[in-house]
C-alpha cells in the first residue's frame, strides 16, 4: 500500500506539492481570517505562492500565534466540525482543533499508509496501548487508520502490564502501539509470571512518544534493553496534533518516510532560512487536504535532521531522523548544550533504575538547573557516584540526583488528565 506519488521522482513529487500548494493557498485566502489578516498585513498576494520556494515569503506560523488566535484559524463552520481534539500543552497552553468530516477521512488515510510503512497489513491485529479518549488526536488516528487498513484493533488503553498481556493471550495480536519505555515494564512482569515473551503472537510495535534509534539509525539503550529480551520489530514513528500526519519507518528502519500528498516540510535555522543537506533545523510544515484548521509554515518546535537519498523500499520521499530535541526543551548547563533524549538515553543504560523524571528549573543566578528524581531497589550511595561519573564522561557535566519513591515519580510523570507520561518538567519562565 504504497501511494504512487511516493514511488515518483523528486522532481515530479515538487510539481504535485507545488500544485496542492496553489490549492491551498486559495483556499486560506478565503477561508482562514488569521492568514486572511496575515497577507493584507504582510501585502502578500496569495497567489504568486505557485512553488514551495516561494513559501520563504510568508512568515512563520508559530505555537503563540495558535494560542492566541485559536479561533481565527478555524476555516469552517462550526457545524461542520465532527470531532473536537487538543494539543498536550507540553510547551504551552494547549490548542483547539476542529477536525471535519473529511478531516477525518485524510487522518484515516495518513494512519492507513503509515501502518502500511511499518509493514502492517490488513491480515494483522493491533493492540492499541494508549488512550483514545481525552481529546487525544492520536488515539483515535489510530483507530482510524487500522479500520481504513482494514486490521483488526484492540483497544486496551495505556499502562495495566497484566491487562496487556491477557488481551495478548486472549486476541493474539501481532502488533502493538505503545510508549516503548512501557514494553520494559511488559518484560518485567511477564519474567515475575513465567510468561515466555518469545512464543507470544507479537512480532513488532509500532513506538510513539520516545526515540528508540541514534542519529545513525543505530539501536539507542533503550531499544536495545527492549530487543535483547523480546525479539520483535520496533518501529519509530513522529506525529504531532498540529501536523495531522505521521512520519512511519518501513522495514528498512532509516526515518520516518514523509507523505508529500499530506504536508510540506521545510527545516530552518535560527533566522528561518533553510538549513543545508544533512545539517539540523526547525522542522517547519504546511499542511495539505485539511479543511478545518490548516496551516502554513509552522513551526513545530522539534530539531530534527532529514535524509533525501532513495530508499531501499523505493519510496524516493525525504526521511525524518530521530528527534534531536524540542528548541524548547533546550537545556543550557555549565557550558554545555543538551536535549532531555540525550539524557533520556543516559538513564536507560542503568538497569538498576526502576522509574526516574526530569526536572528543569533556574537557580538562584538564572542559569538552567536539571534536578534527576529517580527511584531504585538497589544502594543508593553506589549508584549516585556511578551515574555521576557516566554523566561526566558521556556530557562532560553531572546533574543533581534524587532518590524518591516510586509513587512520588508516578504522581509527577502522570499527573491529573495527563494524557501520556511526562518524563520532563520545565519549571523555567519562558
């Protein structure tokens, strides 16, 4: 199930993009009042914007911009909207989208092809472990996608080890959709219950929310900790609410492949200018075939790195590599510069860890502070001196380090409606 316009040049996937783009920006020049407000401000003419190049003369559309004008960016009715879904509010307040009934057909169809990337078909079932309420966009792509691929699903909910594992004995499901950090904890209790993990109907897991490969496609500590014990396919993959798409891995497992018919991708650099080849940038998107809220360049906050050579399954479209970080997220400490899955992966090397969260905040001569909270069963004193002499080999700086109980963790990294687990808390002012 591999779209055709995947399978084209990347001369001709340019022409298709600049063609959808064309559409799109009559379309916002009608409909949408922020970007209606936006070119009468800026004196753009929507339409000399014919080419992705030309997108270099609209300004960015940011998450403030969101926050503070939700309802100007709506370009329906609101009778017209079928489901109502929010963004997490990880970085800020979170955003309302109206997503209509082809908004809901297009999210079903991206769901659809990107479950077919990572190799599932419609002879499969899918365990889905996360939530599907609580306005939460994913969920429900999830469920969208499976039914348009025509596989079964099975909708579990998150967390639970042994409801997981007695849906897997009981439907047999082949794959799952799950935060891999939370397959440690399905390996653990099946090891405490003599539950072989090997001889059970799962042969792969599609893996949201945490990276699980380095910037080479390498095995990071976290999806080798998994892999060792289980033997099955891990499958990274990178979506945002704002996006309405979803960057899959095939089976060749290099990034995320990009759906050209559904977004348009730009990467920048700190003065919004496109970053060379295989240099990090802003990712920056226009979506495509939305009706009730798109936009136009907007930057998603992530750092990231594309891939632009061909595919060995053939696809000739850019590949996301794993996320370096949120631009938010960015902790600046003694000298150094660090992303939270840098330290993420620093952590996962350590078995003796059972549960940790980060913490950022300022001290008391406004310079970033990060505070690592983290529960153990094994002697706390060894483990302190040996976390910090890792730290400083491996970032040369060693933060401070708690130890708390487990449900003191647990009530930081899911707190009240939290809909997935926090491992970061910024307590910086923005």
């Amino acid at each position: 199930m591999i779209p055709q316009i995947e399978l084209k040049s990347t001369k001709e996937i340019a022409q298709f993009q600049n063609e959808k783009l064309q559409e799109l920006m009559t379309y916002i020049a009608v409909k949408s009042i922020f970007y209606k407000n936006l070119f009468s401000k800026k004196n753009i003419d929507f339409k000399s914007i014919k080419t992705i190049e030309d997108l270099s003369k609209i300004p960015v559309t940011t998450k403030e911009d969101l926050q503070k004008n939700n309802d100007d960016f709506i370009c329906v009715d609101k009778n017209k909207i079928i489901d109502y879904v929010t963004t997490s509010g990880t970085t800020g307040l979170p955003v309302f989208f109206g997503l209509t009934d082809k908004d809901l057909d297009r999210l079903a169809y991206n769901e659809a092809i990107s479950f077919a990337c990572s190799t599932v078909t419609k002879k499969d079932t899918i365990q889905l472990m996360t939530t599907i309420d609580r306005r939460f966009m994913a969920g429900l792509a999830y469920f969208l996608g499976a039914r348009k691929l025509g596989a079964g699903i099975i909708r579990v909910g998150a967390g639970i080890p042994e409801l997981q594992w007695d849906s897997i004995h009981k439907f047999k499901p082949t794959y799952l959709v799950v935060v891999p950090s939370f397959l440690l904890k399905m390996i653990s209790y099946a090891e405490k219950n003599n539950i072989d993990i090997n001889t059970s109907s799962v042969k792969g897991a599609i893996c949201i929310g945490e990276p699980l490969k380095n910037q080479d496609f390498t095995q990071n500590v976290l999806s080798k900790k998994i892999t060792d014990k289980w033997h099955i396919n891990l499958y990274s993959t990178y979506a945002s609410t704002e996006m309405n798409t979803a960057f899959a891995e095939c089976e060749h497992q290099q990034g995320g492949h990009h759906h050209p018919e559904l977004i348009i991708t730009e990467i920048l650099d700190e003065n919004n200018n496109l970053v060379k080849n295989n240099e990090e940038g802003e990712l920056v998107i226009t979506t495509l075939g939305i009706e009730g809220m798109p936009l136009v360049r907007f930057k998603t906050g992530d750092i990231v790195k594309a891939h632009y050579n061909t595919c060995k399954c053939g696809r000739n479209t850019m590949r996301l590599g794993p996320v370096i970080g949120r631009k938010k997220q960015m902790i600046k400490y003694k000298g150094t510069t660090i992303y939270p899955p840098a330290i993420y992966d620093l952590l996962n090397n350590f078995n003796e860890i059972e549960n940790y969260i980060i913490e950022i905040d300022k001290n008391e001569i406004e310079t970033d502070r990060i505070t690592i909270k983290l529960f153990t069963k094994h002697k706390e004193k060894e483990l302190l001196n040996k976390l910090k002499d890792h730290f400083r080999a491996k970032i040369r700086v060693s933060p401070n380090i708690q130890f708390i109980t487990e449900e003191e963790i647990n009530k930081l990294k899911f707190p009240k409606m939290s809909r997935k687990p926090m491992l970061f808390i910024d307590k910086r002012k923005s």
